[in-house]
C-alpha cells in the first residue's frame, strides 16, 4: 500500500509539472474565458472550458514545481522504494511547500502571479522563513533519519573544534618565525610520534580481536540440542538434573537476559522424566533410574531427606534477582588524548635518561583507574635501580603517586603505573555483566572489579579459601565487602550458600538482616560473635564426620557424589542429619563476614574469638566454610602468625606508611594506592593491581528487599545454640553407668511417656525435636530433656549434636 501512494504522489507530481509548464508558457496566448466576457459563439464548450482551465492554472503554477517533482524521483528511486516505512508517504507535502516557499525567496518569475499573490499577502517574510527551514528539517529527518542525525552531531563536533582549529592554524603560521629545534630533538619527536602511533593501532587491533572473539564466542554456545530436541532419555534427564544449577548464570545489567538456559532445560526434563515414567512404554533405563531413588524409610524408621536441594526454590530466587538487578547505568569514559600519553613517556624517558638508564617505553596499556607505561631497560641496567627511583619518577610527573612494577608476568618489561585524571568509576553492574563473571564455573564467585588493564577481576572464594581485607579509614573496604556480599547473591541461592556476618559497627551489615542466606541474626556484640563461631566449629565438625562416613575428601565432591548416591550410601550419613531441619542430603557453603575484627579481639570474649578463628581457618576448608576478616590494620596483637598464616589471599587497600603495607602484605606498595577502592590483590606469591567496584546503598537495599520474599528463617539448631549461650563438650558417660533405679520418683509431666517413646524411635533426643513433635513450648521440652538426662535415658549435651540415647525399649528405667 505504501509503494502504491507513493506512485500516485510521483504521477501527481509529474502531472503538475507538465500542466505547469505548459501552462506557464503558453497561458498567455490563449483566451481567458473565465475573466472574459463575450458574446462571440466561434467557440465550442470543450475549448471554452479547457483553454479557460489552462489559463487559470498559469495564475497559481510556474516551472518551480520542476524541483519537486526532480527530487521525490530520485528519493523514490534510491531511498523509499527500498524500505518499508508508511511514514515516507508524508516527505511529499515538505517538499513541496520547500520548493515553492524558496523559489519565492530567489526565484520570484518561476511561481504563478496567484501563488505570489497568495505567499506575499497570507505570510509574513519571517514567519514564512521559520515555515520553509522547519520544511526542510522535515524533509531531511523523514528522508534520511539515523545519516541525519549523524550529520547533526559531525556539524556540533566540527563547531567545537574550531577553537582548536585556530591555534593550530596559529601555530602552524608562526612556526617559521620561531627558533629552530635541533636534528637530534627533531629526530627524538619523530620517532615519539611513530611509537605513540604503534602503540595506539595495537591497542585498536587488540579491541576490535577482543569484540570479534567475544562475538564467536556467544555464537559458539548456542547449541543445536539445546535449540531443537526431539527426544529427551532417562540417560539425559540425569545428565540434565546433574547439572549445576548455579552455573545459569544471572546475566546482570548494563543488559540481562530474561532467560534461564540452565534453568528451562532443568524444568523441561524433569517433566520428560515424569512422562517417560507414567508412561506404558518404560524404557530400561528410566526403570533403573527409578530403582536407584533413596527410599530410606524401608531402612530407618524417620522420614527419609530429598537427595539434593529442590531447584523450584532457586527458579524463584534467581527470577528475583533478575527483577532486582535491571537497573543500567550508563557510564561516560574520558579517554586522554595521544598528546596527553607523549607528554607523559617523554618526562619519564628524561628522567631515566638524567640517572643514566638506558632504555625505552615500548607500550602504554590503559586502565579504567592508571595507564600502565612498559619500560624496557637497555643491556646491564638492574631492575632494583629503576625501581628505586620512583619518587624521582613521581617528582618527573608533578607530584603524581605511582608505583614500579619491576617485573611484569608474561613481559621482560619494567611497569610504571600512573594514574589517570581523571579516573573512571567502574560499577559493579559492569563487571557482573562481563564475560568473566557470567562464564565462570566457580563454587563462590567474587567480582573484585578490574585490573590496571582494565580486564574484569573474579576469582573463586572457595579456593582462597580465606581473605584477609585490611586497609585505613576511608580507603573502600566496606564498599568492597558490599561487592563481595552482592556478588554471592547475584549468584548464589539460599539452598547452595548460607552466611554468617559479624557487624561490630552495628551499621555496615544492616541492609541484609533479612536475607534468606543468613544461619542468624547479624550479630553485633563479641560475646554472641564468639558463641557463633563457635557453632561453626561445631558444624564444621559435623561435615567432616559426613564426609569421612561418605568417602568423599571436600564438600564439592560430596555433593557431586550425592547426585549418584544409592539408599545404602544415604543410610551411612542419615544419623548425622536427625534432629536437624534440613530438607535435603546436599551441604551448602557457609560464608563467614567478619568485620573490624579489632574491635571483636580486643574485648572480653577475644580470647575465645581468635580460637575459633584459628580453628576454622586451619580446617574448614574442606568442609566448605570459609572466613572473610576485614580490619584496619592485621598487626600481630590483632591477627597471631598462626591465623595469619592460614590467610594466603590478603587484599590491601590504601595504607598510611610502608610498615602498614608489609604487615598486611608482606611488602610495600599498598601506601601508594590512589584509595576509593584501589587495592593490592596478593594470591600466594603472585601480587597484582585491582580497583574495587562501587555499588550503591539504594541499589543493594532494592535486591534485598525483593529477597525478602523468599524467608526461609534462620537455622534452628543455630538459634538454640545461641539462646543456650554455647554448650561446653564433655565426655560421653559409659553406657549404663548413670542409670538411676526404677523406684525413682516418677516425672511430673504428663508428656514424659510419650516423650521417652518419641526419644526411642529417633535414637536422638534434643529440646527442639521434642518441641516439633509434641507441640509443646521450648521451657517444657528443655525440662524433659532434663528428666531424661537424670534419669538416664539420654547422655550429656554434647554442643551442636544431638544428645545420645542411653537405653533400649526393654529398659527398666522407662
């Protein structure tokens, strides 16, 4: 339809141009019968009214409609033939008002005297110049649209550089005055020039390679059974749910998808599953994997746990998160000009020169924070000199705070970092939306935020498995423990992480008092910060016992174990999950946030603190519990050697002398951190340059209030643990060797029959069983566990795990 208006509107045109002309021309020399009266009958009626018609088409025509029509040809040839918008139908009524308000402007002759008549008397000269400029616009915007919208910005780029335009041109007219630079100057800024050159179409080629590898790279993982699927088999089904379903991988703005891959092919075949066995035609391989679902209730006598944590729940839990997440901030980079880069390599080069080290600047890598300038010194120069010159280098650059590199990984340069200015803010959204972080196959996955090169930073918690954060006042350790906490969540649901956060300062963790994630309250004061580690050594000693009845050396092979576990396999560890409210088989990590851990061992209870600490830093690991300390300054009243040294990932930020930095890193350079999140990174023995990612309040108080939805309450072993103020181990009695007789005086409670029957069948007794299966309060359940104790049913408390029954059914005392 639009094609077929816009013929019309082209036959019209033509129509018009030809009536114009002819018209124009030759409307003079025939009889104007509509203006003329006469009583001569040489006429006949078709000539009368035709050549009248004529005549009167001269007053209000003229060849100026030739523009027009010259123009909507060829726009109709190469431009609207060739798309679908119905808006190009309107480019015809511009034009044409365009061309005939111009032609009144310049060529008064070529419009009809009605027409002039018309333009003169109805507009004003201004406002009939306003009419014709916004014509045109129109035109331009509906003809050409993104090339006009281009041409708009050249002509504001082109407005802006005129200034700079003009000195040069200054410049370039005074030179010949001006004293003449010597061969060997001129011959320096030559080469300078063809480095700088160099440097820069490598760093161009190396964007453009990165573009292209992360475009196949996308393209690569998209999979055609995961596209089209025509048969989906037990063997399949079970590949399906072993799949990790924390490896969908929550795609976080500046754009996230709406789409779960991991997820939708987890949920399609689990339905398939259930088809294929409601079906009449079971193959052998669904009946097997049937056969080898835990049924051990056949084995013991309590409810039998689901093998591995219900993926429904982190469905809904990611769906959250996505809506929470989907807000992008759109971030302005401003890159130095090459002028800026030459100036900077030319003072650092005469610098070196002046202390007679030979060498050049062979390459600039930028960075969102500092550019890093690769140095390679000539033959015998010692790296150990070059880097003893770095407040002579900093004196060179105007007081600039940089730092030597004397060796960079990979390189036989020498690295001198200066900052930038001014610096780019690198957004934790960014780095959540890399590659790196969406890609990663990580069980605890940090973003840390970028490099000095600008590459997005992630690395697994897990396999730190500790870190040490110390850094002074202001430097940006809370905004990187925001990051940290964010990170998990973005990527970890409440059934694969659990948290522990210990806020002294009552303030910094207050925005995640109620997440899902947490095992209890944020503790606040020393004395329940120890009785809570101390659950973590308790519950860390549970899981080596599990592991060690399971076969299995760590946590990660536990749970991928788990997913091929048979009932006899699950009846070896049951008794370590009774009494427990866990619904499922599979251990989630626990993550432990300590912050100003100063504060914590300089009170009362900082004796029992640091042995707790030391404990879980030197054995958790395996267990899947892993510590996070954050402190001014780990000097050795604060953090012994002995914690210390279970702490071989350490991130130091700012620090006010170099005694600081070697305390917390074991070398110096953290004093001469720019701060706001610039931080050293050391793995080991590797140490490298990171810039922390800023994340606001407001973004991080909207995820967790969406998260709120998802209470799963706190753990309640936990809680009781905490309520008993921490229960002392003691030795377990000898069996039998405690019983009181049957004489005994009998218990008052009217429940203590039946709670001695619910003992006997769980072969496990706790106040919070009895609690749950006798509906009673926790006062009356904690009085029976003491009836029980003293009558010798039940051992001790024995800490976290559940007390020990004593006696049979056929027992006497009972």
């Amino acid at each position: 339809m639009k094609k077929n208006i816009l013929k019309t509107q082209l036959v019209i045109l033509f129509i018009l141009t030809l009536f114009s002309f002819i018209s124009f021309y030759f409307g003079n020399d025939l009889p104007d019968n509509y203006f003329t009266i006469t009583s001569d009958n040489s006429g006949n009626i078709l000539s009368y009214y035709f050549f009248s018609l004529i005549k009167f088409g001269s007053y209000f025509s003229g060849p100026w409609v030739l523009i027009p029509f010259f123009v909507f040809s060829l726009c109709h040839t190469f431009i609207y033939d060739k798309r679908e918008y119905m808006v190009d139908v309107l480019n015809f009524f511009p034009l044409v008002f365009f061309s005939g308000t111009v032609s009144f402007f310049f060529f008064h002759d070529a419009l009809g005297i009605g027409l002039q008549y018309i333009l003169k008397n109805a507009f004003t000269s201004l406002w009939l110049g306003i009419y014709t400029g916004v014509a045109f616009g129109l035109f331009l915007f509906g003809t050409f649209r993104g090339g006009f919208k281009e041409c708009i910005i050249k002509a504001f780029n082109f407005t802006k550089a005129v200034p700079a335009k003009t000195i040069q041109i200054k410049q370039t007219l005074a030179a010949p005055f001006e004293k003449k630079k010597p061969v060997a100057q001129i011959e320096h800024d030559n080469s300078l020039r063809k480095r700088m050159d160099s440097i820069l179409k490598d760093d161009k080629k190396k964007e453009e390679d990165k573009k292209e590898s992360s475009l196949f790279a996308s393209l690569n993982k998209i999979k055609p059974q995961n596209i089209l699927k025509t048969k989906t088999t037990a063997e399949e089904v079970s590949v399906d749910e072993d799949d990790d379903i924390e490896d969908a991988v929550i795609k976080p703005q500046i754009t996230r998808p709406t789409f779960d891959e991991s997820n939708t092919v987890v949920k399609s075949s689990q339905e398939n599953a259930d088809a294929l066995k409601t079906s009449d035609e079971n193959n052998k391989q669904s009946e097997e994997a049937v056969e080898r679902e835990p049924q051990v209730k056949k084995i013991l006598v309590t409810a039998p746990l689901n093998r591995m944590a219900d993926t429904s729940t982190d469905n809904q839990y990611f769906n959250i998160v996505d809506t929470a997440t989907e807000a992008t901030i759109e971030k302005v980079s401003n890159e130095p000009d090459k002028a800026y880069f030459e100036q900077i390599i030319t003072l650092l080069e005469s610098k070196l020169t002046e202390f007679k080290i030979e060498g050049e600047i062979v390459n600039v890598l930028k960075g969102p924070v500092v550019d890093t300038f690769e140095f390679r010194p000539g033959a015998g120069v010692k790296v150990s000199k070059i880097a003893g010159l770095a407040d002579d280098l900093s004196l060179a650059l105007y007081g600039a705070p940089i730092r030597v590199v004397p060796a960079m990984m990979g390189k036989d340069t020498v690295g001198v970092e200066v900052p930038r200015n001014p610096r780019d803010i690198i957004y934790l959204d960014e780095v959540l939306s890399s590659k790196e972080f969406q890609n990663a196959k990580y069980s605890l996955p940090i973003a840390m935020g970028k490099n000095a090169f600008g590459e997005s930073f992630v690395i697994d918690l897990a396999t730190c498995p500790h870190m040490l954060v110390a850094g002074a006042t202001g430097a940006g350790k809370s905004v990187f423990i925001n990051s940290l906490l964010v990170s998990l969540l973005v990527k970890k649901s409440p059934k694969k992480m659990k948290l522990i956060l210990i806020d002294p300062k009552q303030l910094e963790m207050a925005l995640y008092a109620k997440l899902p994630h947490l095992l209890m309250p944020v503790v606040t004061d020393a004395k329940t910060a120890s009785i809570a580690l101390l659950w973590a050594c308790q519950e860390m000693d549970r899981r080596y016992g599990i592991l060690a009845d399971f076969g299995v050396r760590n946590i990660s092979g536990f749970n991928e174990k788990l997913k091929r576990a048979t009932p006899e396999m699950l009846a070896k560890i049951h008794h370590h999950y009774e009494d427990t409210t866990a619904e499922d088989y599979e251990l989630p990590y626990i993550v432990i946030i300590v912050d100003e851990f100063a504060d914590l061992v300089l009170t009362k209870a900082g004796k029992e603190i640091e042995n707790n600490i030391a404990r879980i830093a030197a054995k958790a690991r395996a267990a899947g519990i892993h510590l996070v300390l954050a402190t001014q300054r780990p000097s050795v009243d604060v953090i012994t050697g002995v914690i210390k040294s279970n702490f071989p990932t350490r991130v130091a930020f700012r620090v006010s002398s170099r005694t600081d930095s070697s305390t917390i890193l074991d070398k110096i350079g953290a004093e001469r951190l720019l701060g706001k999140g610039d931080m050293l990174y050391k793995h080991g023995i590797n140490t490298q340059r990171v810039h922390s990612s800023y994340v606001d309040e407001v973004e991080i108080e909207a995820l967790t209030q969406k998260l709120e939805a998802l209470d799963s309450g706190f753990d309640e072993k936990a809680m009781e643990f905490l309520e008993n103020g921490g229960e002392v181990e003691t030795d377990e009695y000898s069996y039998g060797s405690h019983i009181t007789p049957a004489s005994s005086s009998n218990s008052g409670d009217a429940l203590y029959d039946e709670a001695v029957k619910v003992v006997m069948e769980s072969r496990s007794a706790s106040a919070s069983m009895l609690q749950r299966r006798l509906r009673i309060g926790y006062n009356r359940a904690a009085n029976l566990i003491e009836e029980l104790e003293k009558r010798g049913v039940v051992g001790p408390a024995q800490g976290a795990k559940p007390r020990r029954v004593l006696v049979d059914g056929n027992s006497p005392t009972l």
